[in-house]
C-alpha cells in the first residue's frame, strides 16, 4: 500500500570528490527541485593504501554534513535518504565514521554497492531528459568509480561499476601536479584495461544516444561550449583539451574557461578516463544530463512511497531466479507479520523496515534449496549478501542475509555482531519471529493455520494455540521442544501452551 507522500524529501550523495544534496518537492505528479548543495571533499584522497580514512578527510567530511543536516532541518525535509559511494564500500573500520556522519546530517548512512549505484545513476539520468525511442549509453566519470549503464526507457539492461575515478586516477599519475605525455598514456592504459573486460557485451547489446552525467563529464562539456561549441562531446574535443592539458605541463597552469579551481586538481585523470570511455567503447558524440546519483535517489525514494520500491521487483526476481515455491513462502511471510505486529510493541520493532525485512525474509527464506538442501539456510544467507539486488544497500543486504541464515537449526547470531546498531539487536527478534513462522508450516499444508497469539517480555516469549491443536499436531509439538531448546541456547525462553 503507498503512503502519503511528504510535502518535502530528499537525497544526499556522499560521493568520493564531491558531497551533493537536493532538496525537492512532490507537486502533481513532479518533483520540483527546491534547494540544491555541493561541497568539494575529496574523500578519496583522504583513503590511505590500507583503506583508513585519514583523520583530515573525516573532519572536513563531519563539517559538510552538519551543514547538510542544519538545511534538512530548516527546510523541515520528512524523508531523506543518505548513501555512500566508492571510497565508504572501499574503506575498512568505517562504523565509527558512519555513527558520526549519521549524528551530523541527521539521517542514515547506506553504503551502496556500484552496481545499485549505476542503477540510480540511470534512473536520474532517465527521469531528467527527454524520453527517446531505442537504447540509451550512460557514463559517469565519479571521484572513485566509473559507471557505464545501457538502459530503455526507464528500465537497464545492462549495468557495470569500474574501479577508477578522477580522484584516484588523477592522484595515482598525477599526484604532484604534472602532466606529461608518459603519464597520460599510462593513466590512458589503466583506464582501458578496467573498460577492456567490459567492451565486449556493450557493444554487442549497442544503443542509439550516448548520455554522461556528474561533474567530470558536465565541466568538460562547460569547457567545450565556452570555447564556441555546443556542448556535445566527441572524441576529438576530447583530445584537444588532452592537448592542452599537456602544453601546460602542470595542474597549476591549466587556463581553460568554465573549470572551477576545485575541480583543476582531479580534470587530468577524469580526461584520461573519458578519452577511453569514447574510444573503446566507439562513442562519436555525447551528450549530457542533467540528472545524475542523487536525482536518481530521489525518484528511487519517490518510487518507496508510491508502490514502486525497486527493492520489491529485487526480492521478486529472486524468488524467480532460484524457484522459490511462492505459495509456502506467502504464509510463512503471512504467520512471520502477524507475529510482528504481536510483539512490536515490546521489542521496539515498530517501525515500518522492520515489516518490510521480515517480510523478504519469508519470501526469500528458501533460496538457498537452488543450491542444496543440505544447509540451504547457509546457501541462502550467502546469495543475499553476496547478489546484485537493485534497491538494496549493503546494510539491507546483511540484515536479510542475517535472518535468512539463521531461520532454522542451530541458533548462531555471530554475524550480527557486524551489522550497524541498532539492528544487532533487532535482527535478533525478527530471526526468532521467522524460525517460529517456519517451523508451524514445515508441513507445506494448504490449509490456514487456528489463531495464535505470541506474548513477549524481554526475551521471554509465550506461544499459545488453542486447545488441542498441539496434541492432533505431534510432529509441530516435538519442533517446537526442539526450538525451545535451540532459542534457550541463544538467550531466549520460549514457553508453549
């Protein structure tokens, strides 16, 4: 069922070179953009060879977002969704940084993967132009990462995160400000050795518009109308600012209009991705957008409250993919909710992720029978974690795979320990909702089950069926001695009457 949409939502992108909010409103059917920030942060530069945040590049971060957070609140936004990019998926012992980042712009943190991040890349860049017949190329040159996505209409078709950006490129070849013709080709070569892999099945699927999105691709694209043209880029274009770029010999002596000061020390390494990005992939002219990440985040937040959750057609292509036997998963997911809304109120598990976690991870508690059935749970938990699932931050992901391994069994809760508080915790009581909801339908029967009510104090649980039905059901009575086994090993005191 969608919900009421709120009067003002929006999307901050915590991206390797640059932060970015947008700040819109809903009105008849469209989102009219009402504020827009950008702030230079260079996270990437601030990631040490170990994948350590540098204590420089978290202060300047924390700043940004408690300006982020102060225009949020002034501008009184209701739903805002926050995600990190390629240097948070890349850096290691971030959970501190995240807790901080959280506290300063008031909202979550979700660290997405690159594929998600493609997706989004996509659906802003689709949402804001104009609708056109056949296949559209994206590409979006970040701070971190490199997307390149074919999609139609409103819908991809073939998706890939590259492991390079202008941030990295540019501080791996020119570090210390020069530019010369051996490190442009070397940075040109390591460019095309991450697109190499790729090339192959973009071409083959081809496309009639090429599109690029987000601050490399737009400043070149301002620099090449500035100087007469109309925009567009083609590889010639390309190469005569590469050209330039090398008279000039240094970062420092780069004149070129419309390149802001903060972006001259990242341009070289975006134009040697760039450069290749139109060459192996046989891109003549491009075009650019101006919908990027966080107008995709907005529209992907929209699509939550309107009955389009991107996370919805995920679990539904899972289910398709590893022939989840849809009718037994509708009534444990039906028995997992009615226990929920039983016990929510005691275990603090009101608020509507909590619905939406332990609903997926009835539909998808069988996944891992694709695989074996021996320890399908472990089999499922690893696909869950591990599979592209559009919509999904990581977080999401580990949640779900969390309480799909532990559905059944032995109670082990170590992975949870892992998991952003204060879902450590809660994901405890969902896995205890959706083992319950299990166990009663391991018979697969058609027929519904007689109403039974679930008490919870703490982790002491009470589960009443009406009378007799224990006794004409043995096999579910001698499950159920057996769960009250397992969950008093995990700290839990199931009692049954």
């Amino acid at each position: 069922m969608s919900r009421k949409i709120p009067d003002v939502i929006a999307a901050v992108d915590l991206g390797s070179n640059s932060f970015h909010m947008v700040v819109a409103r809903y009105s008849h059917g469209q989102l009219i953009i009402l504020d827009r920030l950008r702030e230079t942060v260079r996270l990437a530069a601030g990631l040490d060879e170990h994948g350590r945040l540098d204590r420089g590049a978290i202060e300047t971060a924390l700043q940004c977002l408690q300006r982020f957070g102060q225009r949020l609140r002034d501008m009184k936004a209701e739903s805002v969704r926050v995600v990190g990019t390629s240097t948070l998926r890349r850096a290691r012992r971030k959970g501190a940084f995240l807790d901080r980042a959280r506290a300063a712009v008031g909202h979550p943190i979700e660290v997405i993967s690159g594929i998600e991040e493609a997706r989004l890349i996509y659906l802003g860049v689709a949402n804001t132009t104009p609708t056109e017949p056949g296949k559209r190329l994206v590409a979006d040159i970040g701070g971190g990462s490199t997307e390149v996505i074919i999609g139609e209409g409103m819908h991809t078709r073939q998706l890939e995160s590259l492991h390079m950006g202008c941030v990295s490129m540019s501080a791996q070849y020119f570090g210390d400000g020069e530019i010369t013709e051996k490190r442009m080709k070397r940075a040109r070569l390591a460019a095309r050795l991450e697109l190499e892999p790729v090339r192959a099945a973009f071409r083959q699927l081809g496309w009639e518009q090429a599109v690029g999105s987000s601050g490399t691709i737009r400043s070149i694209s301002d620099i090449l109308r500035a100087r007469g043209g109309d925009g567009q880029i083609t590889p010639a274009a390309v190469e005569s600012l590469i050209e330039h770029a090398l008279r000039s010999g240094h970062v420092s002596k780069l004149r070129l209009p419309e390149l802001s000061e903060e972006r001259v020390p990242v341009f070289a390494g975006g134009l040697a991705i760039l450069a290749e990005i139109l060459t192996i992939l046989g891109i003549g002219t491009m075009r650019v957008a101006d919908g990027a990440l966080r107008e995709g985040l907005l529209y992907d937040l929209l699509g939550r409250l309107t009955n389009e959750d991107a996370r919805v057609r995920s679990v539904r292509a899972m289910q398709g993919r590893y022939h989840v036997d849809l009718a037994q998963a509708e009534r444990v997911e039906a028995t997992a909710l009615d226990f929920l809304h039983q016990v929510q109120g005691e275990w603090g598990l009101e608020e509507q992720f909590a619905e939406l976690i332990v609903g997926w991870a009835a539909r998808l508690h069988e996944v891992g029978l694709d695989v074996s059935h021996s320890h399908y749970q472990k089999h499922g938990a690893y696909l869950l974690e591990h599979a592209d699932m559009p919509g999904f931050p990581q977080e999401e992901q580990r949640i779900l795979a969390c309480i799909v391994g532990a559905h059944r069994r032995k109670l082990h809760l170590d992975a949870l320990e892992d998991l952003t508080p204060p879902w450590h915790i809660k994901a405890e009581f969902l896995i205890v909702l959706l083992r319950l909801a299990v166990l009663l339908h391991r018979g697969r029967s058609a027929a519904a089950l007689p109403r039974i009510e679930l008490a919870a104090k703490g982790r002491a649980l009470e589960l009443h069926f009406p009378r007799d039905w224990i006794e004409d059901h043995p096999l579910t009575a001698a499950d159920l001695d057996q769960e009250v086994e397992h969950l008093k090993a995990a700290g839990f005191r199931l009692k049954v009457g």
